[in-house]
C-alpha cells in the first residue's frame, strides 16, 4: 500500500454466516487499533466473482481449502492475494492473528 490513506479492501468467505462476520468484525477492530485503513466484508464463497475486481485480498475459511485452486483461476490475472486462514485463529476467532497472517502475506 502506498500512502496511509489509501484502504486494503478485504473479503471474508466462509461457509458459514456467523462466524465469517465476528471474524470480519474482529479483524476490522485489531486494523483499527493500528490505524489501518481496512475495508473487510464477510460474504459466502458464492459471491467472490461479483467483488473480484474490487478487493486486495480474499480470506478464505479454513473448512474450504477444497475450493482454493478455483478460488486462484478467478483471480489469476488480478492483483488479489489469497490467503486461506488457519484453524488455529479462524476457531477461536483471533482477529488480531488472522490481521497479522494477512499482513505478512502482503508484506506490509
């Protein structure tokens, strides 16, 4: 990212509702406490073509590693990262670890 002003778009999927939006919702507190300008929506796997365009990164729930190798043909010739998230923060819902993943995956 370049200047601080500019947003890291994010999209959650995740099979489930619920747990895709505390995630979201725990990520969007842990950026917020570093100042981070992050813009991170929870949506079902069903709906990643229509934000593909739109988005820096896709975090991807852990249980749909299976749809990972679809989830890279749709974004190959995009700048989108995708990052799928490890069972160890995604079951205790550990924005700031899965913030941190992320981050190190975007070397910022």
């Amino acid at each position: 990212m370049g200047s601080s002003n500019e947003v890291l778009n994010v999209l959650l999927v995740c099979g489930s509702g619920a747990s895709s939006g505390f995630m979201a919702a725990n990520i969007r507190k842990a950026a917020k406490m570093r100042n981070l300008n992050m813009d991170i929506k929870a949506r079902g796997e069903a709906e990643i073509e229509n934000y593909i365009h739109d988005i820096d990164a896709l975090l991807v729930g852990p249980h749909l590693a299976y749809i990972v190798d679809d989830i890279e043909e749709l974004t190959k010739d995009t700048d989108v990262k995708v990052l799928l998230m490890k069972p160890s923060y995604y079951s205790t819902l550990d924005g700031e670890a899965a913030l941190n993943d992320l981050l190190s995956e975007l070397k910022i």
